[in-house]
C-alpha cells in the first residue's frame, strides 16, 4: 500500500478525535473538561478514540477497496474499477 494513504488514515483519526472530544465536552458533559474528575476524561477519551476509530473505518474502507482491487487484477484501468466496483451496487 502506498505511505500517502497511511498518513491520510492517521491524520484522519487525529482529526475526527479532536473534533469528537470537543464536541462530546461541549454538549454531553455540562461541567468543564478541567473539573471533571480523570476517569470521566479518560471514559471521554476512550469513546471518541473508538468513534474516531469507527468514522475513519467508514472513511477509507472504499480506498482499501480500490486497492485490493487494483493489487489483485494487473494491468486494470480506472474503467475496470469503475465497471468492477462501482457500477454494479447501482444497477439492480
């Protein structure tokens, strides 16, 4: 697989975290982040890194995909994955 798609996925799963912890302070916790006790923080960590998680599997599991596919038939087009992956969901 090429680096550039690891470094997406990481920086993905930064991103999302942040945002997810932010939001889950801003709008489920009604006390602020620092008088909230440490398990609370950590409990709050831990969901937004398992939804982080999940909105990032969401995100680049149509790349791993192409891909898989492309790694596996030699020689295929964008046409191929085009016809091959895309097309067929979409023609019942």
């Amino acid at each position: 697989m090429p680096i550039m798609f690891f470094v997406a996925d990481t920086m993905m799963k930064f991103a999302s975290y942040e945002n997810i912890v932010e939001m889950i302070y801003k709008h489920a916790i009604p006390t602020p982040k620092d008088e909230c006790t440490k398990t609370l923080q950590l409990g709050v960590s831990v969901v937004g890194g398992y939804l982080a998680g999940i909105l990032c599997a969401v995100v680049s599991h149509p790349a791993d995909n192409l891909v898989s596919f492309l790694n596996s038939s030699k020689g295929a087009t964008a046409a191929d994955v085009s016809a091959t992956l895309i097309l067929p969901p979409f023609l019942f």
